[in-house]
C-alpha cells in the first residue's frame, strides 16, 4: 500500500449533514399520489403487454391442450391431472419468456431499445445537479473496492463532469482487521486521486436491515444535497460516460424515478464465470431489451449500476419489518424488487435502458458459489409472497414479485414433475386399467398414449428455450464490431454449443439445490448473510464430493427407477439423470480456470477481447494493490501508522450519551477484558470478533488496546538489549 499522507488539519471523512425523512411505507394504505402523468412512458403499452401475456396465455393453452391429448386426459387419474397442471405452469413460464424474447429480438432489429432520448453516440451532455455514487461494502476485499472506485473517478473527470458526482463508500463490515484495511485504503484512494473534497467513508457500527438499511441510513444522513444517488455492488465498474447520461436522463425525465442499467459480466476466469458471462453477452442484451419494451415505465429494480431520484426513494420506498418470524418475517432481504413496486405505486415511472453500455459487474466463479448466492436470494424472493397482497402495487410490479417467487418455485416444480412422470408411468405399466368403466358398452375404452405427439410437444418446448438463444446470437452476427468480439460466426457458434450442453447438464444439479433451499425455508431455516465469493471458486475434489454427492445419488436412483419402469423413459430422463450423476465433476471442473477455451477463442466476449479502458484501468489498479498488500491485524496497523490511528479516532462515531443510548454488550465485555489483559496478545485472544469491534469502535478502547500493543513492543525490545547486553 501507498504511504499515507498525515491528514491535514481540520480533513474530514464524510460531508456536511443534509438529513431527508424516509418514512416506513405501509403495505396496507395507499400513499399519496406522486406525478400523476408519466410523459416519459413509452406508447402503445396496453398493445405491447397484450401481445406478449396474451400470446403466453394462448401458446400455454395450446401447450396444454396437446399434453392433454398426450395423456388421454379425458379419462384421467390424479397422477395424469397433476402432471398436466404441473406441465401447464412450468410450460406457462417459459412461454413468457419465449414471447419477452421474441419482443426483444423485433426491437432491437428494428433498432428500438433506447429509452429517455438516451443516445450513447451523441455528445456528452451537461450536467446541474450533484449526484452520489453509493457503494455498499460488506467484508469485501478493499483491493477490489478502491481498484474499482478509482477508476470510476478517472473515468468521470475524463469527462469533464466529475465535479458532479461524490463517491460514499458505505461500510457495513463487520471483520475488525477488514475495517482497519478499508480505511487504509480510502485514505490511499484519496491521496492517489489527490480528490479529498467528492470521495467519503462511512462505517455502521450495526448493519441495520443490510445492504437496504446502508442505503437507507445514507438517505436520512446525506440525501438532501443529492437530487440523484447512484448505487454501485461491490464488484462494480461503470465508465465516466454512462454515468453522466443517466444523470441527465434523470434531469430531463422529472417523472422518473429510478433507471437500471444492464450490467455486463465481465472478468470471468473459470469456466463457470466464462459460461456466465458469455451467456449474459449474448443472450442479455435481448432478453433486457423484450422486457423494457413490454415493462415501460413499469420496470424493475436489480439492486446495483442504478440511478434513482433520492426525494423519490425517501418518500415512498422505505421497508417496513414484514410480520412473523424469520424466515418469511422480519427485514426484507430482496429489497431492490420490493422498492421499485413501491416507487411505482406512489406514481414514479421506473424504466431500463438495455442499450446503454459502460455498466460491468462480475459473477460467482463456480457452481457452489451461485448456490450460496442463491440460497440467500431465494429466501428474500419467497418473502415477497407477504408483499404480493400490499394496496396499491401496479399490476407488472405484481408480476415482478411473482416472477421472482416464480424463479425459485419453478426448481421444485420441475422435480416434481419428474417424479410425477416416473409414478404415471409406473401406473400405466402395472396398474390393470378398467375397459368397461360404466358398465357394459358397445366399445371398451382404450387408454391411449400417443408418442408421436409427445415427441412433437417436447420438441416444441425445447424450441422455445433454444430459439431466442439462436436469435440473439443472428442478432450480434448483423454488427461486425461484436461478432468479431466473439470470436467470428463460427467460434460463436461452437461457444453457444459449449454453453448450452454444460448449461443442460448443470440445470438439473440447480433444480435440485433450489428445490432443497426452498424446502430448507419453507421449514424455518434463515439463509444468514455471507460475503459473496467473486475470485477463485476452486474447491478441492474431497469437498465438492461432501456438496454435491447427494446430487449424485438421486440421480443414478432416479435413472435405475426409470429403466426399471421403461427403458424408453430412461433415455427420455437421460438429460436430467446423466446432469445429476455427473455433479461432482460438473462441478468441479467448471470451477476451474478456462485457460484452454480462452486459447480456442470460444465463450469470448468483446468486453475480453477488447476491454473497455475503464475496465482495464481498474483490473491494472487492483493487481498493482494486491501486490502492496499488507495482510495485517487490525491493532498492529493502527500501532504501525501513527496517520492511519488520527483518521481512525476521527473518522469513530459520536460517544455514548449516558441515559440516553442504549449499552451495547460487545463494548462493555470488550473493555472489561482489555481492562484484566496484561499484553496484546492476551488481549487478542481473549476478545471475540464483535468485541473487538465493539472497542475499536470506542476511543477509549482504541487508547487501551495501543496501550497494550505498545507495552508488547516494549517487552519484547527489552529482552533482545539485555541479550546484546550479555
């Protein structure tokens, strides 16, 4: 790490106070009405929404009726009745996405997509009012976070409007000696950019309600200087020039409340991440695209690379506490979704700009990765079943919550279509049908199971996950620019190949874990809140066996079962079966590097092969970081850098008020020890991780526990003199 410079006297961490009431929402009362009008809503939208849910209606109604004829549903058994309803709602699903897609493909051929007179080639605009960049740290690694923060400012004042924009990087981490290197490192990034007067830090000494109580508490703090606030992921990068046209989006669009960008995943080393990012760069970008064309100013929310009118957010999207215990009760966990229905119900316009490029995140390097991520977003979209019912909520913001209820139930469902497929042909095959059901008569009723139809059917469904892939690929072929970037028509082609099969294989080894999470919730188990994993996914063989080996085992039952009914039934299942019994390695090896396909030129994007300089310089800064890295207790850097102890004594939070706040348990244990502690060492040990906090939250404890670490030192110095002494 840089040296630091000594702060200057009279430096401060953070700005002036500008406090904004942000009032608790009630889900049960209508709020008041905001902009009645909605200019910026593009035309034509109840056609739109029409021709795509009421195409979905049709298409599963046809799909419907063709299981129907499939099963011989007019004499049917329960086992036929509910693989037909379990059919009709997983076929429903895709259907709609099928229709979203096709939407897509037609708008960006006809060269639609921009949203808010958005024009990323057109001159960089000017700029009034003062936007804040929000970026959220939970135990992150400061290498990343600064890396990525630093070249953000870069970028913005390239464009000549940086001095538009502050930064608050916004600390909710818990981890002592992450604490003291985050500090570190922002004294660093300011006296690397030498900006001192638009980049701050703050640290919570409680994570209140998360990453949506961060926001929030930044909101009531600070939100009154900042018509806009932009909210950044840890793992953020956004260029100067995209930045600058959202907040003048938001500027001339007074009825908007909030723009999402969509973000490109980039970055990916293994060949999980690389499939991942492939996957999102050529099939996001018409996928996003369908869904701002039917969405409108009814759009979503994702939680990050997002701008939003601050009066707006403090106004109508402050979360109330859902009833009931945790797991369903409690905070809201997925409060992006929850915020934009609210935003909206109180008449804000809520839009995605899906052309608009300069927005990059990274994703989860392995298949254990995205569970652990999973696990927790599954639980915080089970919840939004409590907020389904609130007063008021637009009829897509509904359909939002539901589709994301929908995104993790579809994995129990599909199992259970499964098993149910296996029972009803086990019926078929051993339990003796009834040929004359009413008594005598003329014909007996055959039971009919028509094959043909049912190859037609699957090949049918199959088409619709596969086609919208094909069109989105036909879709960057049309711009040279991006076909070269990923890697020529033919590289592409064998990439999608690569994709789709590994994907195929991977889905069924999701649908268990999802099912399972989803069962592990609906029984009261909370998912907690773990730092996502954004490196190295690689595990060894011994512990993904220990994750994945139940997988394994279901799927070689599950095939034996099938053969055991019909031979022709397990080559139906052999997808499923043969994803499942090959979770292990599936698993294993994807979390690897993807060394060999980055050599061939397949799952290339041209984010990779040609990187943004705004990608480059924050990649260049954060390996520069991570080799001046100074892995480091937290009492020992404080000791070592007399700089780093002023900020830290600071940048503390105001004294308890006697009688007035309340006594905080880890503080009060943490002092008593270092209190009975003769050394640092003793110190250390005896304190846990909140109480070591908890004291170097206080400046008393700061004062004792320097204390401690200086009588060490001098012990330790004592002896080595005596020894050259002797």
């Amino acid at each position: 790490m840089d040296g630091l410079s000594h702060p200057a006297a009279g430096w401060r961490a953070l700005p002036d106070p500008a406090p904004l009431q942000m009032p608790v929402q009630s889900l049960r009362q209508v709020p008041a009405p905001g902009p009645a009008a909605r200019p910026s809503s593009p035309r034509l939208m109840g056609l739109r929404r029409l021709l795509v849910l009421g195409g979905s209606v049709l298409l599963t109604g046809f799909g419907a009726r063709e299981m129907g004829l499939v099963l011989d549903i007019g004499s049917p058994t329960a086992l036929q009745v509910t693989l037909l309803l379990l059919f009709v709602a997983l076929f429903g699903w895709i259907a709609l996405s099928f229709l979203s897609a096709l939407a897509g493909f037609a708008s960006l051929l006809g060269g639609g997509g921009r949203r808010l007179g958005i024009d990323p080639a057109g001159p960089i605009p000017e700029l009034h009012d003062r936007t804040a960049l929000l970026m959220p740290v939970y135990n992150e690694p400061p290498e990343r976070v600064m890396a990525g923060l630093q070249a953000i400012h870069e970028s913005l004042a390239a464009t000549g409007r940086g001095a538009h924009f502050d930064i608050f990087i916004l600390s909710d981490t818990t981890d002592p000696d992450a604490w003291l290197a985050e500090e570190e490192a922002f004294l660093a990034l300011r006296d690397r950019t030498g900006d001192h007067a638009h980049i701050f830090y703050r640290r919570r000494p409680k994570n209140h309600e998360r990453k949506a109580g961060n926001i929030a508490e930044w909101v009531q703090r600070f939100g009154a200087a900042y018509p806009q606030m932009l909210v950044l992921d840890a793992d953020s990068v956004m260029e100067g020039d995209a930045l600058v046209r959202l907040a003048a989006a938001m500027e001339s669009h007074p009825d908007v409340g909030l723009i999402q960008t969509l973000p490109v995943i980039v970055n990916g080393a293994s060949f999980f991440a690389r499939m991942q990012q492939f996957a999102g760069r050529v099939y996001g970008p018409m996928i996003a695209a369908g869904i701002a064309w039917w969405h409108g100013a009814e759009g979503n929310y994702w939680g990050h690379n997002a701008i939003i009118r601050t009066r707006a957010f403090a106004d109508h999207a402050g979360l109330p506490t859902l009833r009931g215990p945790r797991p369903f009760g409690g905070h809201i966990l997925s409060h992006d979704f929850v915020e934009a229905a609210l935003l909206r119900r109180a008449g804000w316009a809520v839009h995605m700009v899906p052309t608009l490029r300069g927005s990059y995140e990274e994703s989860p390097p392995s298949l254990t990765d995205l569970a652990v991520r999973d696990r927790r977003w599954c639980q915080g979209n089970l919840q939004h079943a409590a907020v389904l019912p609130a007063r008021g909520l637009h009829p897509i913001s509904r359909l939002h919550l539901f589709t994301g209820i929908g995104s993790y139930i579809t994995a129990p469902l599909w199992l259970l279509f499964l098993v149910v497929g296996v029972f009803g042909a086990l019926e078929v095959r051993f339990i003796r049908p009834n040929y004359f059901p009413s008594g005598p008569s003329l014909f007996p009723d055959w039971p009919v199971v028509d094959p043909v139809r049912a190859m037609w059917l699957f090949i049918g469904t199959m088409s619709l996950l596969l086609v919208p892939k094909l069109l989105a690929w036909f879709l960057l072929l049309l711009k040279p620019e991006e076909r070269r970037g990923i890697g020529g028509a033919v590289r592409s082609f064998l990439s999608m190949l690569v994709e789709t099969l590994v994907a195929g294989l991977l889905a069924p080894v999701t649908m268990l874990t999802q099912s399972v999470d989803v069962a592990s919730i609906l029984t009261g188990r909370d998912s907690g809140w773990q730092p996502q994993q954004r490196d190295d996914g690689t595990l060894s063989w011994r512990a993904v066996f220990r994750l994945y080996w139940r997988h394994t085992l279901f799927g070689l039952l599950f095939g034996a079962a099938s053969w055991l009914v019909s031979p022709y039934l397990a080559l139906w299942m052999l997808p499923v079966t043969l994803g499942l019994a090959l979770a292990v390695p599936l698993a294993a090896l994807t979390a690897r590097r993807g060394t060999l396909l980055r050599r061939l030129g397949l799952l290339a994007i041209p984010e990779e092969s040609s990187p943004p300089a705004v990608l480059n310089r924050a990649n260049s800064i954060r390996r520069r970081l991570v080799e001046q890295a100074r892995p480091m207790e937290a009492v020992q850097r404080l000791a070592a850098d007399p700089a780093l102890q002023q900020a830290h004594l600071d940048m503390l939070p105001p004294p308890r008020r006697p009688r007035q706040d309340p006594l905080d348990p880890a503080l009060l244990m943490g002092r008593a020890k270092l209190e009975e502690a003769v050394d640092l060492p003793e110190a250390l040990s005896a304190l846990t991780r909140p109480e070591k906090a908890a004291v170097l939250g206080d400046a008393g404890g700061v004062a004792r526990l320097l204390q401690l670490a200086n009588a060490t030192r001098r012990d330790a110095v004592v002896p080595r003199s005596a020894a050259m002494a002797g």
